[in-house]
C-alpha cells in the first residue's frame, strides 16, 4: 500500500520506484510525492515528479493527491532554474498524447537555448556520474 492507502500498480514502474524497490536518482520525497531524474533526459537536469497514489491521469487522483502534487512540481520548478532560468513542463495523458509510463507525472526540463529537445536525433542514457552530480545539485531544500 502507498501512503495513501491505494495499492501499487503491477508492473508499474513508477510505483516500484515509489516504494524504494526500483533504482531512482530521488531529489525530493515527501509523504505524498517524489520527484527524481529521468533515465533518458531531453536535457541536462530533466526530471519526473509523480504522485504516490497511483492514477494513469491527473484527473484519476483525488483532489489531496492533485494538490500535494502540483506543491511538488513548484519546488521542483524554483530548484530546476538552479540549472537554466528557463524550463518546460509536461504532462503527457493517453498513448496518442505520447505517455509511456501509465503512472500520471510531469516533466520537468531545464532548456539551455538549444534546439527543441522534443525532437532530438538520440536521447543518450543518463550516467551514473551526471546523475549523482545532479541529485547533489537538486536535491537540497
């Protein structure tokens, strides 16, 4: 069970996460959320921010859920202008919509004044070495 009394979802990834028995880069967790690097960022700092009550959408978490979560992606967008003063935020909702992981989160990505990173040749994998420097850098309060 989740804080929040709602079963992880089988297979979930972002619940295996959430209950500490999949490997993230975590820089934030509190009783409700959790924020950590995306493994195959667009950009230098890219981070997920997920509720710990599963729902595939926003609009399948109850209101607290919804709340606590929006409160998480503001901190997480003050410490991504750490990075880049400027930054996107995503939610993807539904497979057309390009979600991948059926567990409801924002994106979080830092935007250097490169070209758009939606639309990038590769998206190389995070290093272990970037990832530790950049949970160091986002992780404090």
């Amino acid at each position: 069970m989740t804080s929040h009394g709602t079963k992880p979802a089988a297979g979930c990834v972002f619940c295996e996460i959430i209950a500490h028995s999949s490997p993230a880069y975590v820089v934030f967790e509190d009783e409700s959320t959790m924020a950590f690097l995306d493994l195959f960022p667009f950009t230098r700092g890219h981070l997920l921010v997920v509720p710990k009550h599963h729902g595939e959408r926003l609009t399948d978490l109850p209101p607290e859920s919804q709340a606590a979560l929006i409160r998480t992606l503001d901190i997480m967008c003050r410490r991504a202008e750490r990075l880049a003063p400027d930054y996107n935020v995503a939610l993807n909702a539904g497979a057309a919509a390009g979600q991948i992981i059926f567990h409801v989160h924002f994106h979080v990505i830092p935007r250097y004044g490169a070209a758009n990173p939606f639309h990038p040749t590769t998206r190389a994998r995070l290093s272990v070495s970037e990832a530790q420097a950049l949970t160091s850098e986002l992780s404090s309060p």
